[in-house]
C-alpha cells in the first residue's frame, strides 16, 4: 500500500477539489439536494486525505535528528526514547494542526471579506458569496494536491499485494485485527475510547451548529463569527496545552484524560438547561460563543 499512499492522496485531492469548484453551479435555492451530495463527497475526502498525512507522522517523528541523536546517545534507555518520541511526535503534531488552523483563519476571513462586498441578485441564493469561498478553497485544495505530488517522498512500508483487492483489502486487513482483539487489548483499549471521544466531538459540533439556528436564530454572519471564532480558540488551545505538558512533564495520556475530564463541562452545561427556572444551559447566545471556544 505504501506506493499507492501518494496516488490515494491525489486522487482523493482531485475529487473533493472538484467538488469545492462546483458549488458556484448551484444557482437556485431548489439545488440544496446536490450541495448535500457535493457536502458529503468533500467530507469523505477529507477524511481519506487526514488518515494518508497521519499515517506520514510516525515515519517523520523516527527519523526527525533530535530522535536519532538521542538514540545514538549510550545513556538511551526504552524509556527514554518513547519519551523523546512521545515528544517529537506531539510537538510535530501541535505544529501541523497550528498552521491548519492558521490556514482556516485565512479562509475564513476570506469568506467575510466576500460576504461583506459581494450581494448576490435574484435568483442567486443568499449564500452565493460563500459558495464562491468554497470554490476558492477547491482551487487551494487542488493547488496543495500538485505541491504533494511534486515534493513528498513515497512513504516506507510493504508494497499492496498484487492478487489483492484495492476496495477489500482494508476491511479485509481491519477484521483480520479484529479477531486478534485479545492479543493487542491496549490498542482496542485506545480504539474504544478514541471512538467515543471523536463521536461525541463530531456530534456536539454537528448538532451546537443546528441548535444556535434553530433555536436562538443565528444568522449567516453568526455563523461565520463562530468559524473564525473555533479556529483560533483552538490554535490558541493546541499552543497552550503543548506549552503545559513541556512545563509539567505530565505524559500524553494524562494529557488526555484531563481534556477530555473538561471537555464533559460541554454537555453537563446544556443538562442544566432541563431545570426549570435557570437561566443558563444553552439558553442565550453568548453561552453559545463562549462554549464553542471552550469547545
């Protein structure tokens, strides 16, 4: 598969590209149907394109200089060096998701800056300036594709079988690893627990977007206030709590348990607005702001 990870990536780029460029072709508010398909086939890319760069983070972190120094050195123990990787690893990934959410901010503004000057005439829907945001993020997409296929090296690993099949293999490959649960708890140990922390982030942030629509009325222009907002609270979030663990010293899963302790403030806080005659839980938007932030 290592061979094909670069070919995967690409492709994947090309289709969800394609689809960014093509929300300016949705001229009628009666098109929703295909901005949904269009949505869905981009998300599916995304998520292709983040599994291919991740798998690209332990191969970076092995062979980053500060790593094989301290492996070099005669006083390196096992744990010493899972510890420098442990490092390297996190502060390789804080630095990638900081530009990512510089690069967010960017579009985003990009995105105001068009909505702000741009006012679409009939029949154009009223979020034809966002579309074209859309549309320009396609072309950056496209343009970040070409700078990969120029520039990044085939990632090491075993080549994918000649008698295998592209569409099975994977799922072939993850059930395999499911029958041998007994033999590696600890990764299903993580597994479970990642699972239930990426559903729960992904639902909050799914349903938080229509509960302040329908609920408290936010506005297209709301909407983009939170967008901005999110990014930069959590570019200032991934500096901070890499900043915490470099002070403290504290280990990557108690990192973890911490956040994600914090993080069951989200939920708890709308559980109070089921209580009668309390004023919070959700019930204004200034809550909203500042829990997204805190999100």
């Amino acid at each position: 598969m290592a061979c094909h990870r670069t070919s995967v990536y690409l492709w994947s780029s090309l289709l969800g590209g394609t689809c960014c460029l093509l929300f300016p072709a949705l001229i009628r508010n009666d098109h929703y149907i295909y901005a949904w398909i269009l949505t869905i086939i981009i998300t599916v890319c995304i998520g292709i394109c983040w599994m291919l760069v991740y798998a690209y983070l332990p191969v970076i972190a092995r062979n980053h200089l500060d790593f094989l120094a301290k492996v070099d050195t005669a006083e390196a123990t096992k744990d010493t060096v899972l510890r420098k990787l442990d490092s390297i690893t996190n502060s390789i990934s804080s630095q990638q998701f900081v530009w990512m959410y510089v690069a967010a901010l960017l579009g985003m503004a990009t995105m105001i800056i068009l909505a702000l000057v741009y006012s679409p005439s009939q029949p154009l829907p009223e979020t034809y300036a966002l579309q074209i945001g859309i549309a320009l993020f396609g072309v950056i997409w496209l343009g970040g594709a070409l700078i990969v296929r120029k520039y990044l090296r085939a990632r090491p690993g075993p080549l994918f079988p000649i008698d295998a099949n592209i569409f099975t293999f994977s799922t072939k490959n993850v059930l395999r690893t499911i029958k041998k649960a007994n033999q590696m708890k600890q990764l299903f140990t993580f597994l479970i627990g990642w699972f239930m922390f990426s559903d729960s982030f992904q639902t909050l942030s799914s349903v938080a977007v229509l509960w302040a629509q329908s609920q408290h009325g936010f506005t297209t222009k709301d909407s983009l206030i939170l967008a901005i907002e999110v990014p930069l609270a959590a570019g200032i979030g991934v500096i901070m709590w890499r900043k915490l663990q470099e002070c403290t010293k504290i280990t990557s899963k108690t990192l973890l348990v911490i956040q994600s302790g914090l993080y069951t403030i989200v939920p708890l806080w709308g559980v109070l607005g089921f209580i009668p005659g309390i004023p919070v839980g959700y019930r204004t938007k200034l809550e909203i702001f500042v829990f997204s932030a805190f999100h």
